[in-house]
C-alpha cells in the first residue's frame, strides 16, 4: 500500500554538530514526522515538516494524567553508502502494545514504518557514518485533549524525530558499574512496567540520580513485591552467564520485552548456546559469585546495545565480574549484532531493513 504523506522541506538547514563530540541525544535534524488523531476521524494528516516546537494546551491530558509513549531505534550508514534499520516492524508492534495499554488508539504500522522511512531519507545527510555512531530514531504518541476529566484522551499527536548520537555510554563497550535498588520501586505485574511509557523512566529517576552520584552508570531494579528478583537495569534488559548457561529474566508483566533483548536470545541459541528465561534473585546472583559460577554480566538495548556489567553493589555489597573486563561472549555478542545493523557482516536472520532511495 502506498501511503500520501505531505512533505514540507525546510528552508533554511541546520548545522550539523560533531557527533564524537555531543551528548546523546541532545542534537535533532532538519525535520520531523506528524500524524494527528480526533475521536471523531482516527488517524490523519501524515506530513514531514520542518523540526519544530509544538504548540499544547495547558489543560492537555499528557502534562496532567501521563497518557504517552514511545519507542527507539536507529538508522545505521554502511561503508558503500546505504542505510539500514534494524529490525523496525517489532518496535512498530511494541509501540502499540504500549499504545494498548495506555488506552492509546492503534496506529497503522505499515503507515507508520513508511513514514519513518521517508523522514529518515529525506534527512538521510544528517545518518553519520563513523564507528560506533548512527542516526537515533524516536517515535513517540502524547495526548492533546484539553480536557481535565480522568479518562482517555479524543486527541493525540504521533511524531517522529531524529538525532544523530555516538555511544550511548561514555564507556563505550567497557564494563559498567550499576548499583542494585532495594528502596525504590519502578514497576510491578499488573502495572505499566511492559509498556514503554513516560511515566516508567521519571519512578526511576531519583534512583539514577543517588547511582550517579556514587559513580555508577545505571540502576538495576528488584521487583517490586519481594524486593528481590532481578527485573531490569534502567535502559536495559540484563543477562548473566552462570556456568555455561545464560540466564536472564522472564518477561512477567512488569519488564520490558527489548528487541536486542530477543535478538541475543535468537543468535546466543544459534549459536548452541543455552539461554533460560527465569526468575533469578539477587541473593542467588551474589552467591553464584562467590562460587565461581558468575562469569559475565551484560546488559542488551537499543542505544547502548551490549553493555558489559562490571561491578554491582547490592546494600554496599560489591562484586566485580570477570575481573572487570569485557567478557568474551559480550565482545562476540556485541561485534556480531553492531556487524549486522552496519551491513558489515552477513544478516542470516532478516532483521536489516534496507532502504530504497538513499544516496550512496
């Protein structure tokens, strides 16, 4: 299907920043993608327009009752030119999963793919092309209604913008050092823990705030009834290797379903590796440790892709894993999957979306 999405190119461009140089992201392209919803006509007005501000009523339901979500994802430049999404249809899927269960209407995923692709080639000059570096891609649903009333919005907008990063951690592929929450909750079953919504990121900011101020670079959350089985790190979903096995945590309604996250579980089981999905305490964690049996620690997302864990400090407790160093499964995992959305090495799963019209 061929969708009629407007184009208003800008007239004046911006200067592109540096991107070994800038935080991430913190600078934005020429343009952005808009599509409007009334209750009254669904979903309409798909255009790409110039980047620029929005303009809400104060009495908008997303500054008062949290109805929003989002999604990320990138566009990566090869050495020969082209451009290259990685696995696109499953954050359009996971986006209204999220949509669903923030009472948000469905959007159309094929409309919304075609006009990430469109906006992605009409900034195409923006996609940066040195290593480590890509275009980030964000979609994102707010509610509009200026209405006061406690109940789903009648309007919505769903935008699309872009930003040109480097890597996500200063660090780079060098192991992180996370502290482990026992205070604070982000999320439980039942809540809106699966969804990737505002709401999810601003419980965890007070944790990250006290992590950093003690050197650490992110948050591993506990559940939030026992306060004791590992759910999440903070943009990440986590994996151990005990033994010869993975372990990560199953998906139980309040963690969020990552697409490296299945990516790594389908190429670790090519590989003959096994991976078990399971409740897996921290007490159990620390003790795996002590026996030798806790070999490498990693964490799997969208903008830091695999990120080594190399530390973690539990009520004051520490452990370093694998002697701080990058394990040799991480470095596999990670120079396999970055190979893969690089064009760089040979896709045998189908997840490169290539597309059409870029200039090489």
């Amino acid at each position: 299907m061929t969708y009629s999405i407007s184009i208003e190119l800008a007239t004046e461009k911006k200067t592109k920043p540096d991107v070994s140089k800038i935080s991430f992201g913190s600078s934005f392209t020429d343009h952005m993608f808009i599509l409007d919803y009334d209750g009254d006509r669904g979903w309409h007005s798909p255009r790409i327009v110039p980047y620029q501000p929005i303009t809400l009523d104060p009495a908008a339901k997303v500054f008062h009752y949290g109805q929003t979500i989002f999604e990320g994802l990138k566009a990566y430049r090869t050495e020969d030119g082209r451009l290259l999404l990685f696995r696109p249809d499953q954050n359009l899927k996971r986006l209204n999963r999220s949509n669903e269960r923030m009472s948000i209407p469905d959007i159309d995923e094929e409309l919304a793919l075609e006009a990430l692709k469109q906006l992605v080639l009409v900034d195409q000059d923006w996609v940066p092309s040195a290593e480590g570096t890509s275009l980030y891609i964000r979609p994102f649903v707010i509610a509009t209604e200026p209405l006061l009333g406690v109940a789903p919005s009648q309007q919505y907008k769903f935008m699309i913008i872009l930003s040109p990063v480097g890597s996500y951690y200063a660090e780079g592929i060098h192991p992180v050092r996370i502290h482990v929450e026992s205070r604070y909750v982000r999320a439980v079953a039942g809540g809106v823990g699966e969804a990737k919504t505002a709401g999810n990121y601003a419980a965890g900011l007070k944790a990250q705030e006290k992590a950093t101020e003690e050197g650490y670079s992110q948050v591993l959350w506990l559940d939030g009834v026992h306060r004791k089985y590992i759910e999440e790190v903070g943009s990440m979903n986590v994996f151990f290797k005990l033994g010869d096995k993975i372990v990560t945590p199953e998906l139980n309604g309040s963690i969020l379903a990552g697409i490296t996250r299945a990516s790594v579980i389908q190429m670790l089981e090519s590989w003959g590796v096994e991976v078990v999905q399971r409740r897996i305490s921290i007490e159990e964690l620390f003790e795996a440790h002590d026996r030798g049996e806790l070999i490498e620690a990693f964490g799997t997302g969208t903008a830091a892709v695999i990120s080594p864990v190399g530390e973690l400090n539990w009520q004051g407790r520490k452990i370093v894993i694998g002697g701080g160093q990058t394990g040799e499964l991480s470095s596999r995992l990670y120079n396999e999957l970055t190979g893969i959305q690089r064009g760089e090495r040979p896709d045998p799963f189908g997840w490169v979306v290539e597309l059409k019209g870029a200039e090489a």
